[in-house]
C-alpha cells in the first residue's frame, strides 16, 4: 500500500490538476509551468511545493529530478496537460499548430523520470476527424517509452464536477510493473448548475451595458444568443439551471458580451460560480483581472475529476505494484 504518491505536474497552470491530487492524498514534488499568473496563483495556493516558473523544452531530466528530490524510476505519477488550442474543437484546429508538438517535451521527461504512471490529459478534438492521426502518433511515442498506454473520454459531470466537460485522459504504466492502465467509472449523477453556484461569491462581475442584459434575459434557458439575434451568434449561452453548465472556455468576454450567461439573472457569471462549476473551493485564490481569472479557471483540469482519476490510479495501480522496480 501506498500511502502518499507521489507526483510532478508539468503545464500544471494555476493548479488544478495539483489540487485534485493533493485531496487524493498526493505529495506533489515539483509543479512546471510558464505563465506569470499562472505560477503567481500557483504559489499562492500551494506555498510548499516547488515550482520550475519556465519554459519545459529547457528543463532537463536531471534538474527536474534534483528539484523533485528524486532519482530516476522513484516517481510515482508524471502528470500534464499539454496546451491543446492546436486540437481544440472550439476553434481551427490545426494539424501542424506548433503548439501540438508541446507533447513531445511531456514524453522527453517521461523517458528521462521513468516514473511509475503518467496521466496526460487533452481535448477531445484530438481524437476527432484528421486529428486522429495525431493522436494514434502521441499513444506510440508514449508507448515508446516504454510504457502500457490507454485513452479514454471522460466526462467532468459524472465525477462531482457540476459541469459537462469531456476530455482524453491518457494514462500509461511503466511495462515492467505488469499492470495494465485503466481508467476510473463514472461516479456521480450530473449536477445542476444553480444547485452548485447558490450562494457563491457574486463580486467583481464585468461591466455589460442594458444592451446586453436585454438580450440575456431574450435567450431561453438551454439555448444561446442565436435563438434571438439570428444564426452566427450561438457563443452565448444561457444554461438549463437543471443541468450542469456547459464546458467553460478559455475566454469569457468575447464579442463584448459572455459566452457563458446566468441561466436566471441578466449577467455573466462571476469568478465565484465558475470556481463552484469546475469544483474549486471558495478558498481558492485567484489574481487579476475578471478575464485573466476566469481564462485559469477555463485552462483548468476540474480538481474533482483529477481527484477521481488519482484515486482510481493510487487503488488499482500503485497499491498493486512492486516495490523494488527497476
């Protein structure tokens, strides 16, 4: 039995992903990530773990293994999120995004750590269409490392998280340990959205003249701006207040209005229900301005769905490994 995984999270952002490893009982050794904000408000809410603030292509191997305070094969699980906007379904998906090849850095550390398990999280535009090509290459060279890899779609909703957000969850395991990946069954029924953001902190909304509020209030509940302004216009949504939120993007206030509506008030939502809806805390800090928080938030793993995934991991595959590896 393992009784405190332990993990490195690379692009780990504002820190999602690490929260939902730390309330599975994770100790996380060492975060990566580039962005200013990002590390800032990283810091802020995890001050004991180590963060490398730049960029993954010029950290090494060896150094993330000296900052980690580990020798190779010692690490239990290697998570990341490689940034994702070449795949993503949200916008033009571009097969040669320079962005896609970010993975690549994620599977020199893999080779380079050889921890027991990596989780790899993305976009479901990875495996839709011409980009399945992609992400049939991304599982080899993963396997090339010498590891068991599996993908599967999961869906937020059904892990506590009251938002419908589906993602490719990759985890491998190194092939000397003998045990084959496997993913975590749905845990939840779906949350509805006014249940989850009652009550939640309402401070700091973005300024939208009457005319917006107009046109909020004209949108029926579950449907979005072209019902009322007429095709063209359906990037913004006014939730089913029964049903968990759709899947909150990176940007909220494109256009001049937001993508994501109240689903009963004329206004956008506040920082306070978008942590409530990808399951962060109240307590959690964010910094900035109301775009910039609510573009970590976007960027985001759902702490609760990680947690539903490292649990699963630390249950059915760390528990069940050998000690003496390597």
């Amino acid at each position: 039995m393992v009784s405190n995984p332990t993990v490195i999270s690379t692009f780990a952002g504002c820190g999602g992903s690490s929260l939902g490893y730390k309330l599975a009982g994770y100790k996380e050794l060492l975060a990566v990530e580039w962005d200013d904000n990002a590390v800032e408000t990283f810091r802020l809410n995890f001050p004991d773990v180590p963060v490398y603030h730049g960029d993954i292509c010029k950290l090494s191997g060896d150094e993330c293994m000296r900052l980690a305070g580990i020798t190779k094969g010692e690490l239990d699980v290697l998570d990341g999120s490689p940034p994702c906007q070449g795949f993503s379904t949200a916008g033009k998906r571009k097969y040669d995004d320079p962005r896609n090849s970010l993975f690549k850095e994620y599977a020199r550390l893999l080779k380079e750590l050889r921890p027991k398990v990596f989780v790899m999280e993305n976009v479901t535009g990875m495996v839709k269409g011409y980009m399945k090509q992609t992400y049939l290459q991304i599982i080899a060279t993963l396997r090339g490392c010498g590891y068991k890899a599996k993908g599967e779609v999961l869906n937020a909703m059904y892990y506590n998280v009251p938002q419908s957000r589906e993602r490719v969850i990759i985890i491998g395991v190194r092939e000397d340990l003998g045990i084959e990946p496997s993913h975590p069954k749905p845990q939840t029924k779906p949350i509805g959205i006014m249940s989850a953001i009652k009550n939640a902190d309402v401070t700091g909304l973005p300024n939208f003249n009457d005319c917006y509020a107009k046109l909020y209030s004209q949108i029926p509940q579950g449907g979005n701006a072209s019902n009322v302004i007429g095709k063209g216009y359906n990037s913004c949504v006014r939730p089913n207040p029964n049903r968990p939120s759709p899947t909150l993007p990176k940007t909220q206030t494109g256009h001049g209005f937001a993508t994501i509506a109240h689903p009963t008030e004329k206004r956008a939502l506040s920082i306070g229900e978008a942590k409530r809806i990808s399951s962060f805390p109240d307590s959690f800090k964010l910094i900035g301005t109301y775009s910039v928080q609510w573009e970590r938030i976007g960027n985001s793993v759902p702490p609760n769905l990680m947690r539903a995934i490292a649990e699963h991991i630390k249950a059915n595959i760390l528990d069940h490994a050998p000690q003496n590896p390597l």
